[in-house]
C-alpha cells in the first residue's frame, strides 16, 4: 500500500508500486482533470505538483510520492468558490482552444509562480518549455501568466486549505 496526500486528502493506494502516479489519480482516484499525451515525458499534459514542484505524473512511479503532498487541477483553487489567480488569467485571456494541454500548463505555471512572482518572458519561456500546446496558444498562455503575477499571493495553497477543513 502507498500513502500519499492528493489535493489535501491522504489516500491510501493498493496498486503495483511502479504504477504510474498518472493512472493512480485518473482510474483509483478519479481525479481525470490530469491528462495523457505522450507518456513518456514529452509534452507535459499530465503535470502535476509533487511538493509544489512540478513533475510528469505518466513517468513518476507512485512509489516516488509515497508520503508527499501531490497536487492535481482539481486542487489548484484555493477554494471552491474561488478561483487560482491563473485560472481567472487563463479565462480572461481566453487561453484554452482544445484544452487538453490546459491543465499541465496551468499546473506548471502555478509551480513558476510560487517560485518567482515577477518571472520574465525567458522565466516563462524556461519554465513552460516542456507543456506542448498543439493548439499553439504560447503568447495567450505567457500574456496570461504575467497578467497573473501582477494580481495575488499564491498561498495559502489549495492544500493548506483542505487540510484547514480536514483539520478544522
Ligand atoms: S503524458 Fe506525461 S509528459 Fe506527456
Ligand atoms: S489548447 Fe489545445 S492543445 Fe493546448
């Protein structure tokens, strides 16, 4: 069995610990807002934050997050009647098209955006270079980070406020 906390809720998991944490969270957890393009770490659909560190899901074992904090699209928003800053950027900008990139994009955004609040277009550049957009929406995609980190505070996390209503 693995331990691990999804979006502030510990699981507890009984799958072949070599499972990808990609198809824990879509077929054990349900949580399907983290997608599969490649599976081999190419084009950064399944992104999700392990730690706050963004981290293709498809090539990380589930073992490797045993005990860590994994957090999902689904966790993103600090609250459930509020949005994360980039969500409401993405929406005003209009970034999606097809949106199957969308949630790896914005996962990894998010990462950037807790680690650098005032990132530069080669910051952006560098840290959005492995989320591949076939819809091609990058300019959409960098106007709207940077439209982002003009706006907020980036915690509490979601799962700071999910472990709050866990605790509370
Ligand atoms: S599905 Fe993981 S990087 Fe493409
Ligand atoms: S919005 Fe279609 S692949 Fe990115």
């Amino acid at each position: 069995m693995t331990v691990v906390t999804v979006n502030g809720i510990e699981q507890k998991i009984q799958v072949d610990p070599t499972t990808p944490l990609l198809w824990v969270l879509r077929e054990q957890l349900q949580l399907t807002g983290t997608k599969f393009g490649c599976g081999i770490a190419q084009c950064g659909a399944c992104t999700v934050q392990v730690n706050g560190v963004a981290m293709r899901s498809c090539v990380t074992p589930v073992s490797a997050v045993a005990g860590q904090n994994v957090t999902t699209i689904e966790g993103l928003a600090p609250g459930p009647d509020e949005l994360h800053p980039l969500q409401q950027s993405w929406i005003d900008e209009q970034v999606p098209q097809c949106g199957y990139c969308q949630s790896g994009q914005l996962m990894s955004a998010a990462a950037l955006l807790a680690q650098n609040s005032s990132p530069s277009d080669d910051d952006i550049d560098g840290a959005m270079s492995g989320n591949i957009c076939r819809c091609g929406m990058y300019s959409r995609i960098r106007k709207a980070i940077k439209s982002a980190a003009g706006v907020q505070q980036f915690e509490p996390s979601a799962v700071d406020f999910l472990e709050g209503e866990t605790n509370g």
